[in-house]
C-alpha cells in the first residue's frame, strides 16, 4: 500500500509549534508508512528548535498582521503573497494526500493553498478562542480539531471534534506530592514573562517562613535570568534558574506546583504531569484566550487562577502557603489535572486524518 503523504503546517511560537512536534513523534512512533513534512515560519522557533531530519522542514518568509503598524501589515501581506507561492511549489513538490493545519500565521498560507488545490484540509485550534488564520480557515476546511469544549461557538457548526491538545510527553502516573520539600516551577512561556518574574522576585520576602520547605525551578526568559537568580540568592531559596529550558519532561516530572502562564500548550502539558496550577494569564493575548483557557482548567479543579491584570504578588503568595499547607487539596488538584488531560490527542488526529486522506483517493477514483 502507498504511503499516506501529510503536511503539517503552522508555527510560530511554542504554543503552535510544540502541538505539531507532538503530531510528528505519532507519527514517526506509529511507522505506519506516513510521509509527513512540516511547513513552518522562518521567524519562529520551529526554525531554532528543529530536532528532526532536517528533509522533513520547510519554512516560509511569512509573519502576522495583529498590533503591527500600517507599514508592517503592509510588508507582511506581500511576504504572505509570496508564501502563497512558494506553498504551491511546496504542494506541487510534495503531493500531499492530507494538509493539517496547526495554527499561527504559518499556517494560512499552506493550509489555504491546498484548499485552492482541492486537497483535503483540517484544522487544530490550540486556545478557547480561535486566532485570526483558523477563523478565517475554518470555513473552508474538512474538519476542525479543538482543545477546549468552549471554542465550539466560534466554529462552524457540524465540522469540530474535541480531540484536546497533543503534548510532546505521554500521561505520567500522578504524582503522590509527598516529599517534604515540595519542587515549584515558574513558567512563562518559551520566552519568559516579566510580569510573572517580577511578581516572584516581589513575593520572596514574603514566602521565607516556608523557605526550608521548597525549592524552585525558575524560566525566566533571557532578559530576566540574572536579576531572578540573584533575588533567589539574596532570599537564600533553593532555586534552578534557566533562561530557557529545552527538555522539559524532567522538569515536570520534579513539579508539585506550576506557576504558570495559560497558554494552551503549557496547560495540556501540566496535565499530562498532574500538575495543580496557579495560572497568571497573558494580559496581551489575543481576545483574552489565555484567560478562558485557564477558567476552563478552574472549573475542571486543576488550577487557581490570578487575574492577568495582576502585578502585586500578594495573591501569588496566598496561593503558594495555601497549597503547600495543604497537601491533601494537591493531590486533589493534581486528580483533576490528569480527569481533563487527553492524552490522546496526537493519535485521534493522526487517525482522522488517515480517514480524510482515504475519504479523498477513493472520491478520486471514483
């Protein structure tokens, strides 16, 4: 039987990169005779962060519209016009059976293309609320794959499936919290958050009295690493402090609480670890997604959430005692982490889209 030949388009930033790395490694882990190849930005970190054959890549000269000025949305429409171009040369070259898009401003130029060339296409939409490529996108694809069960109603109707989010590492055994000096990690996304840094480095003074009793693993983006390291220094807490950390299944396999952004990507990995939370949303997102993501993470159990507004870290060291204190309501939170992670969310999309590329050769031949 021929090889089923899939595109996996879109990228950027963490968020939409790392959701596609996961779709890869099922596919490479499968050996199913899946040709896959993977179309990203050359400004994102798929360019940086590329771990695979590097035949299996291609990047476009493509970046986005939002908060931009009229000069640089003018300068990225014709870098998206060129993109078009070289996403029909990529096709062309390719000859793919199946287009997944997975989201960011990669992703519309290819995705987009093989819609124009009547090849099947599907979407993966990360957040609560769908970005500007997959809105537009979504009225032309096959099927849409969503993370969480409020993106439905921005969507076409009849074409979602609530697949969750795929994640790089598979489902942990859940985590007993029981060491008597508990592991806290701070993230902020792939690079950094002040905001979140600034807040920690604020509240150590007030989190003394437990300093004997946790440690922290800190990414602080580059920016913030040296002012970080030294506040954890001055405090006298135990703290591993990164700019960046690129493997991070250790990591969480260390974590009895996160810090964290809400972005989608972090949240579905913090559940596969049974990880409780206290989500600080990204004021900036797009549409407040980050907020709705972690509201949907709240009312499941799994987290605590800090208004995106936030700067003072009052309510941060509330919930840092808070937790620590109780070691029971962990393990609670840690139970609905792993209840609402869906661990198999890279293989029901991998296996829908076997389905729309077989739906597709046989209209062919028919």
């Amino acid at each position: 039987m021929e090889a089923m030949r899939l595109i996996i388009a879109g990228g950027g930033s963490g968020g939409h990169f790392f959701p596609a790395q996961a779709v890869m490694n099922e596919i490479i882990k499968r050996k199913e005779g899946i040709v896959y190849m993977y179309v990203g930005s050359d400004s994102g970190i798929e360019s940086r962060k590329w771990t695979l054959p590097p035949g299996n890549r291609r990047l476009l000269s493509v970046k986005g519209f939002k908060n931009k000025t009229a000069g640089e949305k003018l300068s990225s429409l014709f870098l998206l016009l060129e993109s078009m171009v070289e996403s029909k040369r990529i096709i062309r070259e390719f000859m793919p059976d199946a287009v997944l898009g997975v989201g960011g401003y990669a992703s519309f130029p290819i995705v987009m293309t093989a819609i124009l060339m009547r090849i099947p296409a599907a979407i993966h939409e990360q957040n609560s609320v769908p970005g500007l490529a997959n809105k537009v996108l979504a009225r032309f694809v096959k099927e849409i794959f969503i993370s969480f069960e409020t993106s439905q109603k921005y969507l076409p109707d009849g074409k979602t499936r609530l697949t969750g989010l795929p994640v790089r590492y598979a489902m942990q055994e859940r985590k007993s919290h029981a060491a008597a000096v508990k592991t806290i990690l701070i993230l902020g996304g792939s690079q950094g958050a002040h905001q979140i840094n600034e807040m920690m480095v604020q509240g150590l003074d007030g989190l003394r009295d437990i300093r004997d009793m946790v440690r922290f693993i800190h990414q602080t983006g580059t920016a913030d690493r040296g002012s970080v390291k030294s506040a954890y220094d001055r405090f006298g807490f135990k703290a591993d402090v990164f700019d960046f950390i690129d493997n991070m299944a250790p990591v969480f396999g260390q974590a009895d609480i996160a810090v964290s952004r809400a972005g989608a990507s972090t949240l579905f990995e913090l559940a596969a670890y049974g990880i409780p939370s206290i989500l600080i949303p990204y004021p900036s997102a797009a549409s407040d997604h980050q907020t709705l993501n972690a509201r949907e993470v709240l009312f499941h159990g799994g987290a605590v959430t800090i208004p995106a507004s936030t700067t003072e870290p009052g309510l941060l060291v509330k919930h840092i005692h808070d937790l620590i204190a109780d070691e029971g309501r962990m393990k609670d939170m840690s139970a609905a982490m792993m209840k609402w992670a869906k661990p198999g969310a890279a293989s029901d999309i991998v296996d829908a889209m076997i389905t729309l590329a077989g739906k597709a050769k046989t209209c062919t031949k028919e």
